[in-house]
C-alpha cells in the first residue's frame, strides 16, 4: 500500500474532483491502481499523475476524451499523434472564425446603436470619411422604391437565399441597405435593383462583391423608407450646394433594426450616403 493514495486525496493533488475521477474509470479512461475488494476504496498511485497530465494537457487542446482514450491507451504511431492534432487545430481555427465573427457583428451592433442615440431625435445633414469596405450584392429585376412591404420581404428572402447558396453567414442580414447607381442619382432618378450588405475583406474575390474606396461621404437619417423618399432630392441638394462633387453611387444602409415581435412592421434607423470630394 506504499505510494498508494485515496481517491479524495489524489484528485485534490490534481486539481480535479472525484467523480472526475470515476468518469475515467467508467469510461476505461484511467483506473485505480488498486481497489480493495473489502471496502471497495479506490487508490492511486502518485506515478499515476503525468496520466492526469497528459489527459488534462490535451483536453486543452480540445481534444474529446475518446481521442485522448485511444492516444494514452494504445502504441499510438507519431503519425496518428499528429493527424489527430492537427485535424483538431482545424476545428479550433473554425471556431475562431466564428467567434471573431461575431465579435465583428456585436461591435457593430453597439456602433450603429451609437449612431442611433445621437441622432434619433435630431437627424443630421453632416460629412464623414469611411474606410475602405466591401459590398456583398444582390440584383433583382424591379425597383426597390416601388415594392410593396410584401414584395420587398419576398425579394430579401431570395438574397438571404443567396448569401445561403455561397455559405455566408447571415449575421449582418438585419442591416440589407440598397443602392441608387451614381447615372441615376445625377439625374434625380430614385431607382435601385440592388441590395447589399456589408461584407469583410476575405470575400472581395467573390463576382458579387463590391469595393466601395475610402472616402469622405454626405450623411443623413431618417426612420422609414418613405421619409427616404421624401429626402432623396433634399438631401442631394444639400450636397451638390456645398461646393462638394458626387463620387460616387447613393447608398441607403439600415443601421439599426429593433421590429417588435407583435407587430408586422419594420422598425429602422437608416443612414443614407454619398460619397464626395471637394
């Protein structure tokens, strides 16, 4: 019994709990080195250790207790040792896209709800200089303008079929804006056939992706897409009276979407822009 410890004693010495420790055992993960057939205690020898190392070393890395089963278990190649690891890093790399993902999409979640704040009560005309982003667009055969609330939900279940077929995530869809090509904004034209959402620099390859240049751009808000008509000419007025020059095609980006879940309505805060140059 020299050497041997109680099953109490050993987890403690791991930093691990006892039914930790009876899970490995039911699973034939690790037994107890000797088990008293009287008392049915359980002991550990304390060489038993570098077993709740490596068990708890690769668990870090993500690996399932059946992986890690067949890697202490068995005369295990270095070769497998090494597939299995690296197929398991390109999960763990999966993940980190996704969670960066949504990192991204909740940073811009509490940004727009910033925009939202300050300017809900008081939508104002003002300029702001953008990055360089990317578009992710979708073309359909009508005006956006013209539909009817039916008809424009209709087509945006078509596009979120579309980011669908690509394998995109559909985290920014409650942010769909649309665009007024620059030969239709110059001629006070309100007509648009495309949608877009924002998308990240990793899908600039894609025949549907725009890339909108940094720039300064006009800015202005509104809550509906029928005080948008109604602004359309205003607004344009405004920037071609600033001594600023059009640079570019009118976009229309909902930045903000809260729809109450009783009520057959959008509910949007939407920014409207130009791109300009002086």
């Amino acid at each position: 019994m020299k050497n041997l410890i109680r099953i109490g004693e050993f987890a403690k010495l791991n930093n691990m709990s006892i039914q930790t420790l009876r899970y490995y055992e039911s699973i034939d993960l690790l037994h107890p080195y000797y088990i008293n057939p009287e008392t049915n205690y359980r002991y550990y020898h304390l060489l038993q250790s570098p077993i709740i190392d490596s068990i708890q070393f690769l668990k870090s890395c993500n690996l399932s207790l059946d992986d890690i089963k067949h890697l202490l278990n068995e005369e295990t190649p270095d070769e497998k040792i090494h597939e299995t690891l690296a197929l398991n890093l390109d999960a763990l790399k999966e993940q980190q896209k996704k969670i960066q993902q949504q990192i991204n999409i909740t940073e811009t979640f509490l940004n727009n709800n910033m925009i939202y704040q300050k300017n809900r009560e008081i939508q104002s005309f003002e300029y702001q200089s953008f990055p360089t982003r990317y578009l992710y667009t979708y073309t359909i055969d009508t005006n956006i303008y013209d539909l009817s609330s039916m008809e424009y939900e209709s087509y945006l279940r078509q596009f979120k079929q579309s980011l669908a077929t690509h394998h995109l995530p559909n985290l920014q869809f409650s942010h769909v804006g649309s665009i007024i090509k620059q030969t239709d904004l110059l001629q006070d034209n309100l007509y648009s056939n495309t949608f877009f959402v924002f998308c990240s620099a990793d899908l600039k390859h894609l025949p549907n992706v725009v890339t909108l240049k940094s720039s300064e751009f006009a800015i202005d808000y509104c809550q509906s897409f029928d005080e948008e008509k109604k602004m359309f000419h205003t607004f344009k007025h405004k920037v071609t009276t600033s001594h600023r020059r059009i640079n570019g095609d009118y976009l229309c980006e909902v930045v903000r979407e809260m729809p109450h879940t009783s009520k057959l309505e959008r509910n949007m805060f939407i920014r409207i822009q130009i791109p300009v140059s002086q």
